[in-house]
C-alpha cells in the first residue's frame, strides 16, 4: 500500500486544480544516481494497464508494477519549510541506505552489492 498525508494530498490537488486537468499523481523509481534508484514525480493523465492504483485522501496514486515492490509500504508527505524550500518527502519502509547528497536510494533486498572475494 501507498499513501499520501492529507497536507501531501492537499498540495496535489491543489497542483492538479492549478493544471486544469490530470486523474491523479504518478510514483515510479528509476534506476538513477549513485544508490540505485530515484523517486520520479509526474501527473497522471491515462493510466497504463500495467499500473497499480491506491487512493488516499481522495487523490489517485499511480504506480507501474515495476516500481511497487520498491515503494510498498511508503508514506509521502509534503513538507514546505520555507517558498525556496519544499516539496515531497518519502517515507519508504524498503530503504536501506540514501546516497549523501539525497538524490537516489538502494532498497534492502532488491538492490544488494554482491561481490566475490578471491
């Protein structure tokens, strides 16, 4: 499962309104960076076959099935500190280590380094 706080749902919708259209806000994880993976962000304007649906708070959640076992179990928050510094923020329970300067993550047990030692 995948949720939104209801100040993230806020602000989504709140983004959605502002836009004018979209059905709801997409989750994926790409491999990028230095740890594996990334969050990736979008609207959601036609859902795939492929794709997993939650819903909270009244806002669509959008995830491809690639991406699910990465983010089961996630929370995402909204958080505006100040107007240069905001935006989401991801409680994701499958995080093992974040890289150090925030911008990518390595999953538990998806992404391992396996070496061999001679």
């Amino acid at each position: 499962m995948i949720q939104l706080t209801q100040r993230a749902a806020t602000h989504v919708q709140q983004m959605l309104n502002k836009r004018g259209h979209g059905t709801g806000f997409r989750l994926a994880t790409p491999k990028a960076g230095c740890s594996g993976f990334s969050y990736k962000v979008d609207y959601v304007d036609l859902q795939n076959a492929e794709d997993v649906i939650f819903e909270s708070f009244g806002i669509k959640i959008v995830v491809d099935s690639e991406s699910l076992p990465n983010l089961d179990g996630t929370e995402i928050d909204y958080v505006a500190i100040n107007a240069t510094d905001q935006g989401f923020e991801f409680h994701n329970p499958n995080v093992q280590n974040i890289c150090g300067c925030g911008e990518s993550f390595m999953l538990g047990e998806v992404e391992k380094d396996v070496r061999t030692i001679p």
